[in-house]
C-alpha cells in the first residue's frame, strides 16, 4: 500500500476527538471551525498571491508547494468540521463524492486508476 493509500479518516476522527476534549462541544465551538476553515481558505490565497508575485512590494515570497500545503490545510480544516454535522462523516464524504462523479458522468472512476 503506497502512502496516498492510507485512509485519512482515522486521523481526522482523532483530531476532531482531540479538539472536542480541549475546546468542547459548544455551537461557538461549530462556529470557530467553521470560521478556520474561511481562515484556512485565506492562506490558501495569501500563499498564491505569494507565488504569483502579485503583490510588487514583496515579489514572490511562496512557491506551488506552498499553496498545495495551504490547500491541504483547508481539505483537513473541512474534514474536522464535517464531523460535526453527521455520524459517518466518511459515508457522507464518500457519498457526495459519489453524486458530484455521477454528474459529470465518472462512472468507472475506481476501475479507471487501477
């Protein structure tokens, strides 16, 4: 099994675990996700901006592994809180996954990468 094998939901059980016994459960706490997860999606831009050199000022101060990480950091910011809106938040995933495939007609997607 390769590294991009490894199913990430373990990890993001334990991590949504981990801040529910440091911050709770409260609605600020679902709001304060929520909120990291527009943060998150900032950095994401700030970081190509960076990598574009749009801003003269500064030049170019981030490279495209710099966005890809930011962009992982919103993928895990959203997994951790979707796991408060449902009880199988893999099965929710993997079901929307499935209808946004089914839409644009990617029917044989799991036959295709093997």
């Amino acid at each position: 099994m390769s590294r991009s094998d490894i199913d990430p939901w373990p990890t993001i059980t334990a991590l949504t675990a981990w801040l529910d016994g440091s911050n709770g459960g409260s609605e600020h706490e679902t709001a304060m996700r929520l909120m990291k997860l527009a943060e998150e999606t900032g950095e994401v831009m700030q970081a190509y901006i960076g990598m574009t050199g749009q801003n003269p000022r500064k030049g170019v101060t981030h490279t495209a592994t710099d966005v890809a990480d930011e962009l992982c950091d919103v993928i895990v910011t959203a997994m951790v809180a979707l796991c408060r809106f449902t009880d199988d938040p893999n099965a929710h995933f993997a079901g929307k996954l499935r209808r946004i495939a089914d839409r644009v007609n990617l029917t044989d997607v799991e036959n295709a990468s093997g």
